[in-house]
C-alpha cells in the first residue's frame, strides 16, 4: 500500500514536470545558463557540497548577485530544495569567515577568484572568495561553469584572474533601435522607453556577461549620432548602468566627434580650441554626475566618412588626448579605433591604418587605448594580423573582433568564431623576437602597459535567443572566455559551450564540437578561399560579388582586392607590390613574402599567382581554388549530416531551427561557390577539371541577382 | 508514516514545481492561452468533466490542432493527469459518435460550434462539434475560454456561429521586416529566413487568432512592394500559409497597383488594357499553385500616393472587377480600401471617401468587397461612423479598425480600444430606418449581403510580448471576439480577457476592467477632447502638434483639422460649412447639425464654437475644454492608483512594466494637456480658469521638441 501510494505520487510528480515543459520551451534564451537537472551522480555530490548558500556581504548587490544565481542555480541542477546538503561561503576577505581561512587571494588579483574545498572545524566548505565583489561573481559563475558540466574535481583549488583589464561589448546599435551589422532583431536597449521603463531583459543580458567576466559595454554604435550624448540619452544610458552595475559591467559611449557642434554648442570641434575641450570637460563632468562609474569614450575618427581631428588639420593624438583629458579626473579612459583608411589615398587599404598610427606611437596620453582589428582590412573570414600590433610598443593596443557575423555568414551560417581569433592571438608578431604574440601585445605582458583590453563587436539583439541563432550564441561565449583568457582553446571553450548549452553528453559534445571547429574554415572556403577577401555584395555583403568593380571608391570594390586578370589573381603586397609585408616584423615579413612560405592560407592575399602555378598539392592554382570551393561546400554537407545524427538528442525546437539555417547554409555556400567560379573561370579562361559539376546557372544569372531586403543594412 | 511520507511528496512535488517558475517567467508570450492552474473545485470539475479527449477525425489538421490544444491546456489546468475523468468527444458530423448524437448543428452553420453536456447510454459526454473542423476548433478555443475563466455551467449547452465572414488581420509588416505603425519590434514574419526556416512563433500565432475566430491574414503593408508578387516572396507567404492553414487562417495579399510595370513585365498597369489583365489572372494563377486557399487581394489604391486606376483616368471599378475576375475563377475575393483623400482636391477630406465611392455602388464585381475605415479620417481617438455606411446598399462593405494604436499612445499608453469600435458598431446610420446600425451593414443583415468583414490593423510584432504591451494584447482579443460578434459588449470582452490573461478573482478584474473601459475616454480627453482631431506631431505622430500648420498639403496640418482662431474652435461641416452632415442620412445629418443636439463628443467634429459659449455643464467652451484636458490626465493618474493596488495580486515582471508604462502615460498625458492648452491659450487669448494648473513650460518650449527617433515612422 506504501508503496502504491509513494508510486501514485512519483508519476503525479512526473506528470507535474512534464505539465510545466510547454512553458520551458527551448527557445534559447536561456544560452549556456540554463541550469538543467544533472545526471544523479554528479546531483548528489553537487548538493552535498553546495546545499546552502552562505555569505557575511549580502548587502553588497554584487555578492547579493552572486548568492543570488547560485540559488537560482543550484536546486534545479540537484533536483534538490535549496539549505540541504553542505555550504557554499562566498565573499571577500571583507567576510570575516573567509578572511580567517587564509587563501592566497594574491592568485585572484582584481577581478579574479578563488574556488577551494576547505575543511573548517572537521566540516567540508566549499568557498568561492575573490578580493574584490565582482571577483566572487566571476567564481560563481565558474563554480556553476564547471557543475553543469558534469562532475566536479573531488576536490576543488581553482584561482583565476583575466589576463586583459577591458573585456567589452561594443554595440553596434542606433538610436532608432536598428543594430548596423545586425542580424537577430532590433537592439536591445529599448532606448525609447528608457529611462522609464527598464527591461528583464537587461539583467539577464548582464548575467550572461557576467558569466564570461565582461565588465563593460559601448551602449551605441561608432558611428554615433551626436544625440546621444545630450541629456536625455544620457538619462537613458544611465539607466541601464544601473541595471549592469552589480554585474561588474561598467558603460561606455561612443562619441561622435563633431557633436559640440551638431549639437550648436560650439562652432568648431577643433581639438586644440579651449572652447571645444571645456565642452567635452563639462560634458564629461555631466555624464559621470550622471553614471558615476562611466567606463569612457569609444572613437571612431576620420573613417569612412566619421567627422574627427583632421578635419580641423589636427591628429589622431590631438583628439584622443583632448577627450583623455576629460574624461582623466574621474578616472574614464578614451578608446580610439585606429580603423581608418584615406578616401583619396590610392595605396593599399591594408596599409592605410599602420602609416597613420605607427608614427603616433608613445604620443597618446595614458589613458588612451587604441583600439585594432584582428586584420588589417575588415573582420573578413580570414586576414593576417594586423600590422599594428607589436608595431607601437609604447601605446596600449586592444584588439577588435566582430562576433556578429557580417562577412561570415549573418544569423544563419554556422561558423564558429574563436579559432579565428585563437588564430591571432596566437600569432606571432617578434616583435621582440619569437614568442611575441598578438596576445602578449593586448596582455600588455611584452610592453608591460597596464591598461589593456579586448573588445567584441557583439552579435545580441532583440530576438528571443539573443544573437539570431543558437550556435552564434557561442561566439557570444567565445568571445568572453578568450578576453578572459587569451590562451583557452577554441576546442575546450566549444566543449564547455556545448556541454552547458545542450547536454554533457560527450555522444553529443565530442561530435558537435569536431562540426563548430571546422565550421569557419568551411565559410573561407566557400567565400574567400585562400587569402582573397572583401568579394562580398555591395551595401549588405550578402552573397557573393567578385564581379563588382564599379564603386566610386577603389577600395570598395571585389576587384580591387582580388585582381583577377587572365593570367593570375591576388594582391601582390611584396616589394614588386604595394609592399604591405614590409610592415610585419622581419620573420614574419619574410615569411609572408615567400610564396613557398607564406602558406596557402594568405597565398592570395600577399601574392598574385598565376592560374597555373602549381601548388604544394601538385594542382595548379585554378585547380586548387576549385578544390577549394568545393570542399567548403562539403564541410557544410557534412554539418547536415551531423546534425542529423545529434539532432535528436536535443529538444526539438532548437533541432529544427539549426536544421533549417543548415539547409539555408548549404544553398549559399552552393551559389557562392557557383558565382565564385562562374565568374573567376571566366576571368581565367580556364575550364573546371574534369569531374567538377558546374556552376548551376551562368555568370550573368548571377550578376542579377538583387537583394534589396537583405539584413545587413543601416 | 504513510502521512509524513505523503507530507515529503508534497514537499518534493512543491520545491519541483517552484524550480520550474524561473523558466515560466510571465513575459506576456503566452497571451490569453495561459492555461494555469485553475481553483481546486473548477479544477475537479474540468477533470470530470474532460479528462480524456477522444475524436473520430484525427487525421484531419484541423481537428488534431484542436485535440492539440485540449491536450495541451486541460492537464495544467486541471492539475491532472490526461486520461482520467470523464469524455471530451470533438469533430463534425463525419464522426459516426458525433452524428450519431443529433445535436442540432443547424445553429453552428459554416464556422460554429456546438458545445454540450449529453448523457449516451447512461454515462456523461461533453462534446464540441461543427459542422466543419474549422467550427469544432472555435468550439475548442471557446471551451478553454470558459473553462480560464472558471466554473463551467452545470450542463454546458452552447452553440455559436460567426457574424461576419472574413474576420481580418491586416499587417502592415514591409518586406524589410520594419512594421509601418509597429510599435512592437519586427515583422513577426522573418521574410529572409522563409521559406527555408519557418518558425515556433507563427504557430503560436495561428492558435492565437484560431482562439478568437481570426479565419485571415493579409501578410503585407497596403503600402505594398512589387516584389511581394515575384515568385521568390509568393513562396515565402505559401510557408507561411502552411503554417496557418490548420487553424483555419487564410492568407491575403496587399497588390501594388503598378507591381506589372515596376516588375517590367508590361508597359502598363490600366486595368482595361488585356495584357494587363491577363498579367493579373497568370500571378493569381501562380499564387493559387503555391497556396491553393489563397484568399486574394487587398488594395490601396489612388490613396497617398499609392498607385491605382485613376492614374490611367479608370475608376476603382474599374481596378477592382479586373482584379476580381483575376482571383474568381479561384473562389477569392478582391478588398478594395476606400480610404481616398485627393491629392489637389481642397472640399474637406472627411468628405472625399463617400463623394468618390458613393458613385460607385452597385457596379461593383460580386466577389469585392470596399473596406471602410471606422471613421471619415484617419483612426483617431474618436471620430464619427463613416458616411459611407449605409451609403452603398448594393455594395458589400467592410468595417477596418486600427489595432495597433498609432494615434491612441502607442505601445505605452493603456487604451482599451473595444468601446471605440463598439461606439461605431453600435452607431445607427438609419440608412433603413431606425436599427440601421454600422453592425448591421458589415455583418450584411441589412442588405442581404452575403460577403461580410472585419478587418483590424495588427499590433503584433516580434516583442516576446507581441504587441509591446500586455494591455494592448486586450485590443487584438477584442478585435477577434467583435468581429465574430459585433454585439458583445466592451466590458464582457474586457472580464473574458483579463481572467484569462491574470487571473479570474473578481477581486483583480473588477477594478482592472473598469479601468479598462475608461482608458480610451482618457487618451480622448487628454489628446483631442470635445470632437477634435488629428493634432498629432508631424510624421510619427508622437505627442502634441496642434501648431503646426507649414505642411505641403492642408489636409496634412493640425491647423486644418481644429481651425481655432481668436473667436472659437472647431471644423464647421455643417451647410455653413463643408456641410458633411449632408453626407449622412436625414435624421442623423440633423443631430450632429445642430450644436444642441450633436452631444459633446462630436461638437468641434461638426462646428465651430466660440470660445465663450456656454456649454451645457454652465461652463464657456474654453472652460469646458481645459476640464477635459485636465479630467484625461486625472485619469490616468487614477489607473496608476488602480494599478498600484492591483499589482500584488499578479506576477512582478508583467506588473512592473505596466506599471512603468503608466508613468510613461502620465508623463505624455501632462504634456499633451500642457502643450495644447499653451497652444490653444495663445490662439484664443482666453486665460486658465482660477485654479487651474499652468502649462510647466511655454508655448515655445513645447513647439522646439522634436522627436526624430520616436516609433512610428516607416
């Protein structure tokens, strides 16, 4: 009777659990914090370990923070009711309790933490310290990292600390609520309704970051519009750094150089003009009385058509410093974005930026940064690192990636991004000789600058799963993990990702992480293969454009970087070229300048090879471009395939999706690869080898196609 | 034992349920179709009497979508398990059970539903049945309606059958995903994802309208693009309709009049030219292959700007029949919008509608129907019925409503919108007499019209809320239950929609739909009292604009709409005036004529006033107009106190946000009572009653604000 009874209430339990699952629909919003029941093993252990929730600083609201997601956490990862079980202790040596145990918090530097199984008065405690509030919040979030992926270390000794000091979104998005580069909705901030009315949504999008050790955001795009720095905007900025600030997250503008005067405030924006430098003072002053802890000012100056100091024959350091200035008394840095290439200059774009910052170096105030992207051009699937860095020892550098995926591929193209990044991070520039890699430059550790910083052109958006699609989710993840630390490996964060995000089951991680790790190099070769880049479609780069060759400017244009002809295609940057290798360091120079060495990776983006040169593989350069294509296309294939085998041991909803943008993938990479060699055949004059299949339809079928409503615009 | 072992059951069944709640969070997706937990006695009487859900007709979509939705909503509802309890048996008379029981379905004609408690052989069966699927789901959705709101009758015996035919949602969603008038984020049609990826949320889309009786969808903007007729977009809405196809929703059209020439597929678009007509019957051609109940075209035709038959000298007639016999041979209809204001034409625009189409009755084709606007303008916070109702006996007209609350605050402004359409449903054109209501024209009971309608202007968009706002979710529900029938009352839709949307304590949705029905009267009051209109800001109509008068055209400018001068206020559209009074039938011509008589609501509509004219509460017009001024923003400072002690009685994160909405409401109302009464203070010279609170600023001050970022535009 006992026994019916309790088998009675088992199955009302269960049927409890499965009422409440349309309502747990698997949209992704959630990410990789979903905090779903674990197997049984792991439960138990994790509830013995951390049943109860301890701290001495619950009023500090970012301990209260951190107390507050692991009981959030915790009882749905155990299946068990929260105070059962041993105790979790977490603060900082403010906490009497946790200053008595002596941890080496020296490990944790500022922000970092520290997890370790202690044994206080014969009794197990588990402590999560760090020196400061936010540190804690970071070991929470790590502690719950490494729970929900299955079993814990029997016994736990973590320390960690971030290895750069700004780890930031930069937000491309405007303030009509459109996101420039972005493809998963409106912008998050509903600036309209700020500074009234906050949003859920934005606390969540502060965990997530938090989770990741992001501790800043840009709330506007670069290219700014001078609004927003007038007082209302800076109430509704304000807002939202209310709603970041117990997660650590500090809030950024970018400034839009010519404000003063759009906002007739001034009648010049000449950065030596008094009258211009007290505005931005008083303007400062306003904001911090606003947001005392505002981070700074993002810049993007005399670039693509951005107003800044050469306007007024000024330079980058004069209008850096002149804003550094303002922004110093209160401790606010300035990030200057060193992408800038010349509307009359015809040398080689990829140069353009190196020539006009190399000479500034150890001229920018201390608490100016410069702000590089990956490569020399622009986020392009694959670029070599950019020249800059190594190059200006005495200026802080902090490098730019762009997470949302404007050249690879938009929402639904799968391509995971951190091998990408891992790969210039990894490069090496020897600058002061070998070891001396991009990562050591934004470290600061080969310079020994203290101020540094890794900044992430984010991919969220309004749409429900955050960033359009739930494997760009993990570039979101990437993306935080390598600003925390350089030197993880884009296969250990996959897994991680994956683990958290779907299932720890290692028949589902092993295979889905082997899928994501070579997912970029599938869209290089299906877009660009080989070193060629920027072949994408005018305005919106969606789809394939090699063909174009007729924008005002040189630079915008396929052709320019391509330069196909019938004899060969690429850009020669050697000495008989535009000589661009000469900025890399001698090895690397050398390196690059050698066909034989260079690497078939930036071949094309150093060289012009001619069509039937032959390649380390035996094939001629035609031939190996078509091998190319059309092993980007069977990469993606083969995503189908496993998808379809691991597709089931997900829920159904997120399945569906990622099946149905696999398909969408799979006829772009088809018509990229067919325009691609429609067009380069016909350039070359060279027939596809034998057994190739041909291009679906001709060269001119593909230079119609229009696409007025594709995302990407604004 | 066996109790304190039940006791941790209890326990453990509890903490699980509570562990679900983070994911459950209430951020309005789930609209009316909540299917929470109902009281214990409502809950063991809905088991009893639906436990299991049988049917004869599952291989039907239409009936499996209905079984779906019982099986989703009764098991959290009833807290127990499916399959226990007593029968639920749906489907039509194709079931041999369901014939066999004689119900009577003559009462359910084509679209209704039966809903009884029969007793066969001795036991209890509650069945829901059509006389075709479509009818059983409605009989569904009403039965889940009744069941949320709480005790079912003893004996159910129900039988209910729509009023109008085609009950539309029309979107006016661009091909861009922007939303013209969306005030809640995107396009819920990812149109450059589809066909490929369709999506979770169209679904639930189609059980939202399905529940109210929605049986239609026009996907895109009157404003249409051509490209919505290239085969590329017709595959995207055929997805989209196989999507909505089992819940009964046919999918529409918007037809850019000049779509054959701007698609260079013919040199003309004048509808009496046959290769023009013969372009129109292949794309219907077309479109049927891709979605065979496609339901056919709507059209703006000759209408700001749009394109139409007039710019080949033909009438709408003309347009209309060409396109009618297009669709004919495919069972669609043609709706043919008759909001038209000329362009050079200076009679007053509230005129211009019933002078063009008047004319036009009776030579319509029999498979169109002419769309009217509730009103001669423009959807504004209160206008007269439109004069074409009752006009055109020989022609079918249907009735178009604006959901999405472009001249009524937007997303933030709570305004109730069902008294408004009631107040024109209920108007009485005595166009046959006394009786001769606007509900009677639409619903065609008093001509014999066969083809009948109800179409809306949606609200909804991609916010997860889907309207912006919880409340304005009450504005698509009252759309959907008038338009099936126009004689529910306002305050009866509101009680269905709060107990289903919060929760059924009288307790809750006695106060909140009180407050409800007086939101719409207080944006009247605040923003354009006493029968005026149109004082909007220029271009997204956000906040107050009655000064502006520099518009290109007149009609375009407040100042045409008010013409206050230093003697009075108002539009004289009396025989002095425009006289269209004369537009309407004699005893209601007669009414609005005459200023004793045309009652408060329309004075300035039909008169000019001078400013000092007693009124009949003893106060000057002036006075009179400044108290409604003032009374609109008392009331809303009311719903704030209303809501206030509400918001306990319901979850915080729905409670917050309307709550900060309100703030945001009373705000824009103090400026909308601020900035008219220093307008209309400056025109008439008059001062503010003693005791009356000044304007905060100048006349001035509220003239230099300028919004360029506020929703709306597109």
């Amino acid at each position: 009777m006992r026994l019916k009874l309790m088998a009675r209430w088992a199955a009302a339990v269960a049927m409890l659990l499965a009422f409440a699952q349309p309502a747990l629909a698997e949209d992704g919003y959630g990410l990789w914090l979903r905090y779903r029941p674990l197997a049984a093993g792991p439960a138990a252990d994790l509830a013995t370990r951390a049943g109860s929730i301890e701290t001495e600083e619950a009023a500090d609201p970012t301990i209260a923070a951190a107390v507050a997601e692991l009981r959030r956490a915790l009882p749905g990862m155990t299946g068990r009711p929260a105070g059962q079980g041993g105790t979790l202790l977490i603060g900082t040596p403010a906490s009497p309790r946790i200053a008595a145990l002596g941890l080496l918090l020296a490990r944790a530097g500022d922000d970092g933490f520290v997890i370790r199984d202690v044994t206080v008065g014969g009794r197990r405690l588990l402590v999560i310290a760090g020196n400061r509030p936010v540190g804690a919040l970071y070991g929470a979030f790590h502690f719950l990292r490494l729970a929900q992926q299955g079993a814990l270390p029997a016994r736990l000794d973590v320390a960690e600390r971030p290895r750069v000091k700004l780890r930031l979104l930069n937000h491309w998005d405007n303030l009509d609520r459109t996101v420039e580069r972005g493809y998963s909705g409106q912008s998050i901030w509903a600036w309209w309704k700020l500074p009234i009315a906050s949003d859920p949504r934005y606390v969540d999008y502060a965990r997530a970051n938090a989770s990741l050790g992001i501790n800043g955001a840009v709330l506007n795009n670069v290219n700014a519009k001078p609004d927003s720095l007038t007082p209302d905007w800076i109430a509704k900025a304000a807002k939202v750094a209310d709603v970041l600030r117990p997660y650590g997250i500090r809030v950024y503008l970018s400034a839009r150089w010519s404000a003063p005067v759009e906002l007739k405030q001034a009648k010049t924006a000449d950065p030596l003009d008094p009258a211009v430098a007290a505005w931005w003072r008083a303007k400062a002053d306003e904001i911090y009385r606003a947001i005392p802890d505002f981070g700074g000012f993002l810049v993007k100056a005399n670039s693509e058509g951005q107003p800044g100091p050469q306007d007024y024959k000024r330079t980058h350091v004069d209008g850096a410093n002149m804003l550094a200035a303002a922004v110093k008394p209160h401790g606010g840095i300035v990030m200057w974005r060193a992408f800038v290439y010349s509307d009359v200059d015809p040398d080689d774009r990829a140069k353009q930026a190196y020539d006009e910052f190399k000479p500034l170096d150890s001229r920018f105030a201390d608490n100016v940064i410069v702000q590089v992207k990956n490569g020399p051009i622009d986020f392009q699937p694959r670029e070599p690192f950019h020249p800059l860095f190594g190059a200006m020892p005495k200026t802080p550098l902090m490098l730019e990636v762009q997470i949302t995926k404007e050249y690879l591929g938009f929402a639904t193209h799968l391509a995971y991004l951190a091998p990408m990044w891992s790969e210039v991070l990894a490069a090496d520039t020897y600058a002061k000789g070998r070891g001396s890699t991009v990562a050591k430059v934004i470290d600061g550790s080969l310079e020994g600058h203290r101020l540094t910083g890794m900044a992430g052109v984010a991919n969220i958006g309004s749409d429900r799963n955050w960033s359009g699609s739930i494997f760009d989710q993990a570039n979101w993840y990437a993306f935080g993990r390598l600003a925390w630390n350089p030197d993880l490996t884009p296969q250990a964060i996959a897994g991680e990702w994956a683990r958290q995000t779907f299932t720890p089951d290692p028949a589902f991680v092993t295979p889905v992480t082997a899928m994501m790790m070579g997912s970029r190099q599938a869209v290089v070769d299906y877009m660009t293969p080989m070193g060629l880049a920027h072949l994408m479609a005018t305005g919106h780069h969606y789809g394939p454009g090699p063909w174009v060759g007729d924008l005002a400017r040189p630079e915008w244009n396929p052709t320019y970087y391509h330069r196909a002809d019938k004899d060969g295609i690429g850009f020669d940057r050697t000495r008989t070229g535009s000589n661009a290798v000469a900025q890399y360091a001698a090895p690397v120079a050398k390196r690059f300048a050698d066909k034989r060495t260079v690497g078939d990776d930036f071949l094309l983006w150093f060289h012009h090879v001619g069509w039937d040169e032959r390649q380390p593989s035996g094939r001629t350069l035609w031939e190996e471009l078509v091998s190319r294509y059309d092993r980007g296309v069977a990469t993606v294939e083969g995503m189908q395939r496993t998808w379809a085998s691991l597709a089931p041991m997900i829920d159904g909803e997120r399945a569906a999706q990622i099946a149905s943008f696999l398909v969408i993938q799979k006829e772009e990479a088809i018509w990229w690869r067919d325009a691609s060699l429609a067009y380069f055949g016909s350039v070359s004059g060279r027939k596809l080898p034998t057994g190739v299949r041909p291009p679906a339809h001709d060269l001119q079928t593909y230079e119609a196609i229009r696409h007025p409503y594709a995302p990407g615009h604004h």
